[in-house]
C-alpha cells in the first residue's frame, strides 16, 4: 500500500473540472466557516484552452442551497454565496465550466455556532487513583520510569437512539482519542485530533457513522492517551510532559438526524463511563506498553457489562477553545515491508530500507501468555551493526507488547510515532513486521525524477523527510526528544514542500497557531510553533515565518485570505524588530540567535543574516499591503528601502565586499535584493570566488542552503550549482547519500569517515531544512516555475537549466489551475523540451539552446523566448 504518489494527469478533451476542494480541502468533514471557498483545477488536451466562465451548485439533500449563475471569467475558485449553511450537514457541490464538462463533490460541516455545542470535556476522576506525578529529575535520560506513566483510559456510554436517517460524531480530545462505535474503529486519522496551541485552539473531527448504527442501543466508546497534551514533549522529555494539563480530556457530541427532520443530540457528560485497560501506557516520545492479556473483550459493543468502571468526571465545559479541523489528518500512507532481517544474540534487527516516521504492525505466531516482546526503534546501525539510538537523547522509543498466547496475534501501537529505519524485536522470535509510514496526508502534489541516481535518490530523500516531518506540525525531526514546529525549518522548506505537496491547509492551520502564540504586545514571534518554549522566541531567520509562510502560500495558491488573516501579524512582528532596532541594523531582541544554523565551517556575522532577513520582513508586509490594498504599504515599502541602506552603509564594501564574506552572507543580499545594481557583478565574484577557492564546496547552513542553487544560476553560474548538487564530498547532499541515506540529515557532519557519528546532543538523520534544495530541482533545473507577480500561476514562466551530469530532467507539478510539466532531454547535439501548461495559463517558455535559430515548436520554427497558453507543446534546439 502507498498512496503517496502523483495521480495521472487528466487527459480530457474539452475543459474538465477535477480534484474539487472545499476549503483547500478534499471532501471535508466538519468545515467550521459560514464561508467556504470552493475550488477545482482544470484539465483539457485541447491547445490555447481557457475556462471563460463557471456555475456552481450546492445542494442538502435535494434542496438547492445555492446556484451561482454563471459566472464570467477564468476563476477556478469561487465562494459559496447560498442560505446559511446547517451544522452536521451534507452538502453536494457541482461545477460546471462553459463549453466544459462539469463535476461533483462533497463537504460536511461541523458546528456552525458555538452555543450548539452540547457536550462537556470529561476524563478520569483521579480521586480514583493516586494522582500521575512525573518523575522530577530527568538529567539521566535512559533512568525513565516509563512504568510510571499514567495508563491511557477507556470510555464508553450506552445510546438508545430514535431509528435516525443519518448519524454524525464530531469528537475531539485534550490528547488523543480513538473513536470506536459498535465495536468498530471510526475514521482513518491517527494522533488526532493533532496538535495545536491547546490553550486557545482544539480541533475537532467529524465523523458519519451511519453505517455502524444499527436497530437495538449504540455503543459509543474512546481511547483516550496522553499526547501532546499530557505527555512528553520536547527536549526536556518527562520535564515537559503535562505541559498543557495533567490527564487527557473527551469531549464528543453525536448528532441524529430522523426521518421526520428532528435530531438528537448526545454529548460526552457524567454518565460515561472509564477504566483502563490492556493499553498500559502510551506516549508520543516514550513508546507504547500493550499487555494483551488485559483485553476486554468487547467493551465496545452494547452488551458489555461496564459495572466495574467508574463514572467520568465533567472537567469543564468551555467550548471557546474548540475549532473545526482545518488540515488533513495524519494517516498511514504506506506499508513498507523489510528489506533485510539481522539476528542479533537472540534479537532480530529488521531494516525497513527507508526511514520513515510511523510504527510498526506486528505479528506474533505461537506466543506463550505473557510473553514479552519489546520492539526498539533506530535510525542507523553502530559500526558492529547494533542498533543506534545515542542521537533519540531521552526518547526512548520502545514499545511493549504482552502476548495474549493465541495462535497468532497481532499488536500495533496507536498513540505514539517513532523516527526509524530500524526496529529491534526481542522476546519471541516467530514474528512478521510491516512498516507503517504516517504523516499529516497532504495530498500529492509534484514529482521530478533526473537521468542521475543521486539526484533522484536526494529528491527521495526530500520527500521523504517532508513526509516523516509533516506530523501535525510541521516539526524539524520525528525521532528524538524534540520534534518540535521550529519556525525557520518550516519557512526555509516551504517552498520545496508546497511542490511535492498540497500543504496549503497544513500551513493554514500551522499560521492560525503562529498568530496565536505571537506575543499579543509586543509582536515578537516564536522559534517553535506550537509555542511550547516559552522563553525562545524573536531569532531572526526563525520568527520572520511570520511573513515569509503567508506570502509564500499567497504566492502559489493565490488565495489572497491568507495575507488578510496574517496582515496584522506580519506588521506587529516587522514593528517589533525596528523598534527595538532604531538603526535598523538588527542587533537587539535577537532571542536566542542561531545565525545560519549548523554552517559548515565559516561563521555567517549574525548581524548580517538579521538585518537581511528584517529587509525581506519588511519587503513581504509591504507587498502583502498592497495586494491588500492597505495603507500601510507605504510604510512597510519605505522601511524596506531604509533597511538596505543601512544594510550596505553597515556591511558593504566599495569593492561589493559583504562583512564577514561568506557564502550565505552573499546569497542573502542577493536573493533578497539588497545591493546596488552596481555592486551585484562584484558580490557574485567574492561568492564565486570562496565556492572555487574551497574547491566547489558550500559552507551554507540553514538560511544559506536553500538559496545556492537559485542566486548561482540567476547570476550565470549555474555550472557551479551543478557541481554542488553532484558533489560527494563532505560537506554535501551526496554525501550523506554515498553513505545510505534515505532522508536528509540534519546536519553535514551527521556522519564522517574521520569521526564516525557526529554529536549525540543533536544529529538527527531526518530534518528537512537542507533539503530546500528540492524548490530548486523543480523550478531551476526542470525550470517549473512563474513569473515576478504572477500569483497561483496564472503566468508560469518555464526555463529549464540543461547542465550538470544531466541527460534528461523532468517534473510536474499541479497548479491551482491544473498540471504544469516539463521534460528536456539531450539527444545528441539536439535538446527536446515537453511542457505542459493548465487551461487559463498564459506560461512563458525559455528554450535552452546554444542556437537560437533552431528552436521549433512541433516543427515550425519560433522565438527561443515564446509565450504559450495552455495545452502540450513540443520544442526542440540544437545543444553544444
Ligand atoms: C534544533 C532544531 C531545529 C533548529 C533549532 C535551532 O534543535 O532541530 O532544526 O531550528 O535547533
């Protein structure tokens, strides 16, 4: 099983509406806002196609909610403008384009108004037990009593339910929750309801479960752990666990519709009912303990005698907090079966081949009762081929399971998440493992693949890393004590993440807890979102997501409610930096300053990367003011002017020389604009000059990284990005990849021939920030793709970079509009160039050639620069 891959693009012969979104969304359950934006892409075979105009229905039931008309134009979005929408209801929607075909999908809502929720946060009474206290010294990490953790607990209640034409759930919980009703489990999303600024925003799903209502009572129930909520968090592992509340909390409300238009509506209250049970512990760093032996059996079913557990405790009933639940869930995406088994003095190390972030399904055969198999987690092998789990710090990473002694049997862990290639499994040796890969399912959205092995393996690598990491949050490693939504991690890969997937509701959801953590005051924003570390925030490079995450969505998505949601939040952050910075050279409030994180050895003045990333801050609230129309972009577009004065009268030589004179301190003024015309030919020369004198090797760390390949080819260079992305020397992608890597390492020295292993206090072998590298795979080398002011590619601009070792490049990418795509191949002295572009595009094509006389489009001779609309097109040139 995998279904993380890129569907076909759609081959049609007039305008087809496919891939239907409702709030970025595909079919959603439980959309919150009075408002959704709906939209489609398009796909037509048919040349210089564009959609002139669309119409849209909306139905409940057979009742026409909403027509739109139609509506003139080439919009592929439009927003529902019909009755008030109902909460807990269907709602079909159809497009169809004029002189198209037309097409349908589906959104649920949740609940529409707050004063509907009728249910009460509910958990465990701990006057039944002695409370759960965390062990308080922590400093010796393998000393973890995991054996004190609190057992997850298990809830039910008993519904008789009028005969009902349709039944909808909408469940959350402080922590995580399995839903479970009439001895089925609900849903496919795992870890839900995810993780959030708890404090101000809790999610929750909806789901039908019509299908498993049957005549007689309805047995609803809940496995309730620990999560985020309660349980370990961050680098302080235990220290940090109850960061949010002591014991987790369930509050579910179930909805019945009846043939007579009536509901009932049932919400979580004291007559629930709670114990523990085989589950004895359950914790996201720690691991999961399963005694099967401990089963009770049925417990979920209606006839199960629940007199033994104790009445659920009625917590609170604030409902302020909850929020409908805005990004896809986590779930199980791929299945990876074992590539290679090693026994080891009576354990067995199983290698899955890939490093992945989800669990393990396990299969026992002929287990005794009570048995006891113990599964270890690990990203690489020691030198002697042993499991190596020095850099998991004080994630354990283990999970338990007690045999329950049937012929066979199977365990499968639920409310924990491991970073592993590895599992090490003692205690019973007839066994079968399957990995399972899960991460938040972000929908598919581009692939490119090379002529070169180590491109494509580094773009797996990407991938993958983006996958692993995409948990909720986006988090900078899924494997340690950490796991954690660093904020300049997120912004530097956001632009290779949004053309491998669809994340614009991830992000939009990830921006509604940024705003919320953004110090309400003073502006300052922090270093990890989720704002669990209170005390980091405002470092530059890591806050500035504040602007650069919602332009850089506005950018390709071209949904302009995103600059309008985080305006304000954008203009508090830049005001923050200037005042405290009157000269506007950032050096005060820096916070805990990273400077171009884990840089290979150089050191990038800190001052310069600050000031840098103030002037693109304030450069991005200017612009998002003007698409917004706001007054306060002629604010925003001075300061940005005054800043790169400052920035050169502080930093820049006469002879274009950058203080400090590295590679990122270059890159940064480049990419962002931050020289006068005339220094740029010189600033190029110092950058060029220190990649030639260290024999083509980059010093770039996190905020320099990901601009290498885009500032070297931009200024005629693009023979040296090559040589970075085929390099194998240390420091480089490849050489992490000569070594087997299957994810991005968090740092160039994760591992080297001279010192084996780098620093156990922080070397994660999956943290995707380095790999922003892959928006440069996509855009430069496979030239995907749009020009200066085109929003949501309206006007892709493809220009390809044949060079390098490559024979042939080639990527797709779905586009708001549809699918753009382009493939070059060398072919002797000639070069064919494939592009595809979305009906409504208007793209530009820069065909490589060394002769721009021999550049034809299926033949007939054309400009090497042309302007195409939508449809397929074949080029070729000469080359060499
Ligand atoms: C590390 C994280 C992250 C980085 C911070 C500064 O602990 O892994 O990648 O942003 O430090």
């Amino acid at each position: 099983m995998n279904h993380w891959t890129l569907a076909e693009s759609p081959s049609a012969e007039k305008l087809t509406p496919y891939d239907l979104r409702c709030e970025h969304l595909a079919t959603p359950s439980g959309i919150g806002v009075p408002v959704p934006r709906l939209s489609w892409r398009l796909a037509s075979d048919r040349r210089g196609d564009a959609p002139t105009g669309h119409r849209v229905k909306v139905h409940n039931g057979d009742v026409l909610a909403w027509d739109s008309g139609w509506i003139d134009g080439q919009d592929v979005s439009v927003d529902y403008g019909g009755a008030p929408l109902t909460s807990f209801t269907r709602y079909t929607w159809q497009v169809e384009v004029r002189d198209g075909e037309s097409a349908q999908s589906w959104f649920d809502t949740g609940v529409l108004h707050p004063d509907e929720w009728a249910a009460a946060w509910i958990a465990h009474d701990p006057e039944t037990e002695p409370p759960f206290e965390p062990p308080k010294d922590d400093r010796e990490p393998r000393t973890i009593r995991t054996s004190s953790l609190p057992a997850p607990r298990y809830f039910r209640r008993i519904v008789d339910l009028r005969p009902a034409t349709a039944v909808r759930i909408a469940c959350t919980a402080r922590g995580l929750y399995e839903l479970r009703v009439n001895g089925h489990r609900v849903g496919d999303g795992e870890l839900t309801p995810g993780w959030t600024d708890y404090r101000q925003r809790v999610p929750y799903q909806v789901y039908d479960v019509t299908d498993l209502v049957g005549d007689g009572p309805l047995c609803v129930g809940a496995v309730l752990a620990d999560g985020w909520w309660s349980g370990s968090l961050g680098w302080d592992g235990r220290q940090q666990a109850q960061r949010y509340g002591k014991t987790p909390q369930l509050l579910l409300q179930l909805v019945a519709e009846h043939a007579d238009g009536s509901r009932t509506v049932i919400g979580t209250d004291g007559r629930w009912r709670e114990t523990t049970g085989p589950l004895r512990y359950a914790d996201l760093l720690m691991g999961e303990s399963y005694d099967a032996r401990l089963e009770h059996d049925g417990w979920d079913l209606p006839g199960f005698d629940d007199s033994t557990w104790a009445p659920a405790r009625v917590a609170d009933t604030d409902h302020s907090v909850l929020v409908p639940s805005v990004a896809e869930p986590v779930r199980v995406t791929q299945d990876l079966m074992p590539v290679e088994t090693i026994a080891r003095d009576g354990r067995t190390i199983v290698d899955l081949g890939q490093n992945i972030a989800g669990r393990i399904r396990l299969t026992l055969r002929g287990a005794e009762p009570g048995a006891r198999v113990t599964l270890r987690h690990g990203e690489m092998l020691t030198a002697d081929g042993d499991l190596y789990t020095e850099n998991l710090r004080s994630a354990e990473a283990t999970d338990h399971y007690v045999a329950a002694g049937l012929p066979e049997e199977t365990f499968e862990p639920r409310f924990t998440v491991h970073g592993f290639r590895y599992v090490e499994v003692s205690g019973h040796a007839d066994f079968d493992v399957v990995g399972r890969a899960m991460h938040s399912d972000t929908p598919v959205a581009g692939e490119f693949s090379s002529s070169d092995a180590m491109v494509n393996q580094l773009m797996s690598n990407i991938r993958w890393s983006q996958r692993d990491n995409f948990v909720s949050v986006p988090t900078d490693c899924p494997q340690r004590d950490e796991r954690l939504g660093w904020t300049a991690d997120a912004q530097v890969f956001l632009p290779t993440a949004c053309y491998n997937a669809d994340v614009a509701a991830f992000f939009t959801g990830w921006l509604a807890d940024l705003r919320c953590a953004q110090d309400a005051v003073g502006g300052a924003v922090p270093d990890v979102v989720p704002h669990v570390m209170t005390e980091r925030n405002g470092a530059p490079g890591w806050a500035d997501a504040a602007t650069v995450v919602p332009w850089h969505l506005y950018q390709v998505y071209g949904d302009e409610r995103v600059l309008r949601d985080s305006l304000p939040s954008m203009r508090r952050w830049v005001d923050h930096v200037e005042r405290h910075n009157p000269d506007l050279i950032w050096r005060n409030k820096v916070g805990s300053h990273y400077g171009d994180w884990l840089q290979a050895g150089v050191t990038t003045s800190r001052e310069v990367m600050a000031t840098a990333y103030f002037a693109l801050s304030a450069d991005l609230t200017a612009k998002a003011a003007q698409v917004l129309g706001d007054p306060s972009y002629e604010r925003y577009a001075g300061l940005r002017t005054r800043i790169g004065e400052a920035f050169v009268r502080e930093f820049v030589s006469s002879d274009g020389r950058i203080t400090g004179d590295t590679q990122t301190a270059y890159l940064l003024a480049l990419a962002h604009g931050l020289l006068p015309d005339d220094l740029v030919p010189a600033a190029v020369a110092h950058l060029v000059s220190d990649l030639e004198r260290r024999g083509r090797r980059l010093t770039t760390g996190f905020a320099g990284v990901a601009l290498l390949g885009p500032v070297l080819s931009a200024h005629g260079h693009a023979d040296l990005a090559y040589a970075l992305l085929h390099d194998d020397r240390y420091p480089s992608w490849g050489y992490s990849i000569k070594r087997g890597a299957t994810t991005i390492w968090e740092r160039w020295d994760g591992w080297t021939e001279e010192s084996g292993f780098g620093p156990v206090a922080m070397n994660s072998f999956n943290h995707y920030t380095l790999g922003s590298v892959g928006a440069w795979l996509y855009g430069g080398v496979a030239g995907l793709g749009q020009e200066e002011g085109s929003v949501g590619y309206r006007r892709p601009l493809i220009r390809p970079l044949v060079g390098g070792m490559l024979r042939w490049a080639s990527a797709a990418y779905e586009t708001p509009l549809g699918r753009l795509a382009s493939r070059w191949e060398l072919d002797g002295g000639m070069l064919r160039l494939e592009v595809q572009i979305p009906p409504g595009a208007q793209a530009t094509v820069h065909v490589p050639t060394t002769d721009p006389a021999s550049v034809r489009e299926s033949g007939t001779p054309v400009d090497q620069v042309c302007r195409v609309g939508s449809g397929s097109y074949s080029f070729t040139s000469a080359w060499g």
